[in-house]
C-alpha cells in the first residue's frame, strides 16, 4: 500500500527547494511602498495644493470684496470677522457666512460665465 507522504515526495515541486535570495525590489513591500508614493502624488499632494491656495485667497479677502459662495450666493463683504465675513446680499439684507464657505473672489461681471463652462 502506497502511503500518503510518499505521494506527496512524487509530486514534483513540493520538496523544499533552495531559492534563491530576493532583492527588495522584488518583494510585495517594494509594490506597496510603491503605490503608496503614486498615490502620494497623484492624489494627496495636488489637494493639499488647492486647499492652501483657498485659505490664502480667503485670507486676502477685504471689505468690498464681491464673492460666491459654496452655496450659489453672490454679496459684498461687509465686515470681515475672526471665521466669517458679513456679506450684503441685497438693498437691505446682510448674510453671516463662514470663511470656508467662500469659494471664490468675482473679479468682474463676466467672471461668473467663465467659472459655468
């Protein structure tokens, strides 16, 4: 009768073999450390780019700044406080709004058609 571990050592490639010693690029690290770099710089590193030149345009807003809002609303900086700017938004109605919800300085009329497209 033919016993089990003597199938399993005719079985060719289930001896230990020696193998031969792997250099780090070879190695699932090397690949993970790699997508980790990609990804580094095709996504994080961009975003990080657009999120500080946001906080320097907000931080250069002044009174008479005419601004857009992440919410669609148009108005004038009224008064610029600590996290949030007052913004006249019509003859008489004044809106509080955060900083963070500025997202961007209308420099002219026609700003606004170039922004849609």
């Amino acid at each position: 009768m033919i016993n089990f571990l003597t199938l399993l050592l005719l079985v060719p490639g289930t001896g230990e073999q020696p193998q031969e010693p792997q250099s780090f690029f070879q190695t699932p690290w090397f690949m993970i450390i790699l997508i980790m770099v990609v990804f580094y710089f095709i996504l994080i590193l961009p975003q990080q780019r657009k999120m500080k030149k946001e906080q320097e345009m907000r931080g250069q807003l002044k009174e008479g700044d005419k601004v857009l809002t992440t919410g669609g609303i148009i108005g004038v900086i009224e008064k610029v406080k600590d996290i949030s700017f007052i913004l006249k938004v019509g003859k008489n109605s004044q809106i509080e709004v955060l900083k963070e919800a500025v997202s961007r300085k209308i420099e002219k009329k026609d700003d606004l058609q170039q922004g849609e497209q």
